[in-house]
C-alpha cells in the first residue's frame, strides 16, 4: 500500500511515516539522501559537523535527492548561531532541534516558512514546543540511544501521555526498529515513528564498521544510560563505559566525569571506531538487529513488516 497519508507525511511531502534520526557521526548526507529516496525523511546529523561541513553535506544531500530531507541539530552546539544561519541560507527546509530550549530558535524558523520539529522526553516539555510554534514533537522515550531525558520515562508510557498532552502530531522514537514496534507507536497515539540505531546499522551511514559490527552483535541489557551528572547518553557497554560506571559508583563529581570523558570521546567510538576508549551511543534495540543493510531495504521492512502486522489478527 502505497497511498499512505496523515498529518506527518502531509507535514514533509513524504510517502511513509517513517524519519531517520539525526545522529552525530552516522547520519551524513548518503545516509539521509537514500532514506529520503526510500520515501522516508532523511536528517543530517549537524550535531558532530563544523559549520563548512555542514554546508558540504547540505549541498551533497540535495543533489543526491530531489525528495524532502532535513537537518537535526543539537541545541548544545557550540556554533549554534552559524550553524542555523547556514540552515537558512542553504534553504533548508526542514529543522529537527533537541537538547534544548525549544523558544529560543523556533519562531526564526517559522518566519523563514521552515518546518520545525523540536524533540521531547517529556509531556511537559511537549507543551513548551507546541507552545513554542513547532510543528510537531519527537516524543523519545528511555529506550533510546544518545542523548535521553533524566525521568528515563519509556516510549510506552511517553507516547500516549504526549499524545494527550499536545495538539500538534506527535512522532515516536525510542526502542523502535521493526514494523511491529512502528504499530505499536502508532497504536499509542504517534503519527510516525523516528528511527534511529536501526539506521547505524546501515550501508550508508558514516558510522565506522566497528561500530556497525558491535552493534549487530550486542544482546539485551548490553546498553546503559549514563552520565545523568552531565547529559544523560544511553551507551554500550564497553572499557570506556566501565570507567564511567565506577566513577559514578563512587560519587565522583561532575568535574570528575567530565575530565574522564575528555573530548572527542565520541568521534573515537562512532566514527574512528574505537571500541574500548570511544564513547559509542546506541538504543536499547541494537539487540533485535541483526544485520547490516541498505537504508532503502531498512525502510521497505519496516512498511512491510508494518502492514503485515496491521492485518494479524489479534484476537
Ligand atoms: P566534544 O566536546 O567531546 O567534542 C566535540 C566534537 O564535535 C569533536 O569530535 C569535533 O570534531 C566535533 N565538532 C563538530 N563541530 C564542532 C564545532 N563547531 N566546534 C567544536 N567541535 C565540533 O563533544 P561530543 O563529541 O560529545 O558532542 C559533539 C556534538 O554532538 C555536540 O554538539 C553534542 O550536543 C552533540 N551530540 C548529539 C547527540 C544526538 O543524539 N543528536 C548525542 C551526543 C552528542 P573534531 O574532533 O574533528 O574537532
């Protein structure tokens, strides 16, 4: 069935509920351009790009695709200003903001005619981004990887209640990477689901083989959320983790932690792959995935798999 439509995929102009998260070292413009193809909505990652990458990688994305794609940035980026000012000159028109206050840049985007979605991990803070103007909400629950909320509410629990909370559509991420888990979603209230690990596990995500390798191997209970002193990352376990682990055990202080993440932890991890030393965020699914595949095979499974388990019947 190809003649799928509700608020999300009338929002961007695209053929499927489906949206790859924007994540810092694995989603450039090969990864977002062949989910964009797919007929999902591709996002760049600009969180682990400099400004000129950046413009690079906008460029790159939209002679790769003809189709709606979008950029996802992290409000504690350190060049917020260049960076939403490239976003505006390079015609972007789709933004995805996390990590942050969703007032400070909405209101610039909407007078620009550019479509905002900001991310949540709570119904609170779904009100202040329909409050906001933003167009609709990441609802992301405890499941997922990279940076998370403090309450570590999880998506069944976070999606109905935002659901209700807000007006706008509300997309769910957090623990999904299959059709049957995109149902459930949508079940819950969410009009789409944002996907992101199963996209690490990609051919065309810059994540390093490593990474992708670790990922496809790892079982349950092999992730950790962590660093709440600082910002909360869901992790995998490994060497780095460990040391993070015990200093928390400890009680080490903020200060501590940071100078043992260091800079760059994640760089080494995701991109360099470095699987002791690196920091390497990924969700709570990676041990449902198995396989490494292309972003357009990733996308027809999780729709068919999505319509296969529409017609189940349940009773
Ligand atoms: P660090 O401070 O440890 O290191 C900065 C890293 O970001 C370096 O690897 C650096 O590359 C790269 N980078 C890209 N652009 C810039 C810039 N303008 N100024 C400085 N460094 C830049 O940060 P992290 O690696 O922990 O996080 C990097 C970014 O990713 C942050 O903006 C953070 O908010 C975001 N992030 C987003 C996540 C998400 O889920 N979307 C998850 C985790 C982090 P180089 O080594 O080549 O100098």
């Amino acid at each position: 069935m190809n003649s799928f439509s509700n608020r999300i995929t009338n929002l961007f102009g695209i053929q499927y509920p489906i949206i790859q998260a924007g994540m810092i070292w694995a989603s450039g413009w090969r990864l977002a351009s062949a989910v964009s193809n797919a007929g999902g909505l591709g996002l760049l990652g600009a969180g682990s790009m400099y400004p000129d990458v950046l413009i690079d990688h906008i460029r790159k994305c939209r002679s790769a695709t003809s189709k709606p794609f979008g950029v996802n940035v992290p409000l504690l980026y350190p060049d917020l200003d260049k960076l939403m000012q490239i976003i505006v000159d390079e015609g972007v028109k789709i933004v995805f903001t996390s990590a942050g206050n969703p007032k400070t840049w909405t209101g610039m985007f909407k007078e620009k005619g550019i479509t905002v979605v900001h991310v949540v991990s709570s119904s609170r803070f779904a009100l202040k981004a329909e409050e906001a103007g933003c167009d609709a909400v990441v609802a992301e629950g405890f499941e997922a990887g990279g940076h998370n909320g403090r309450e570590e509410t999880t998506t069944m629990v976070l999606i109905p209640a935002v659901a209700e909370a807000v007006k706008i559509p509300v997309i769910a991420a957090g623990g999904i990477g299959t059709g049957r888990q995109m149902l459930a979603a949508m079940v819950l209230g969410a009009e789409a689901v944002q996907v992101g690990t199963r996209f690490v596990a990609c051919e065309e995500a810059s994540s390093h083989p490593n990474f992708k390798q670790a990922l496809i191997h790892t079982n349950e209970g092999d992730t950790q959320l962590s660093m709440k002193k600082l910002v909360p990352v869901r992790l995998l376990k490994n060497k780095f983790f460990k040391e993070v682990w015990e200093a928390e055990q400890r009680g080490a202080s903020e200060a501590e932690l940071k100078l043992i993440l260091g800079r760059a932890r994640a760089k080494k991890g995701m991109f360099e792959g470095d699987l002791e030393e690196g920091e390497l965020e990924i969700g709570q699914v990676s041990s449902l995935i198995k396989d490494i595949l292309p972003a357009e095979k990733i996308v027809r499974n999780l729709w068919e798999e999505f319509q296969s388990a529409i017609e189940t019947p349940f009773l």
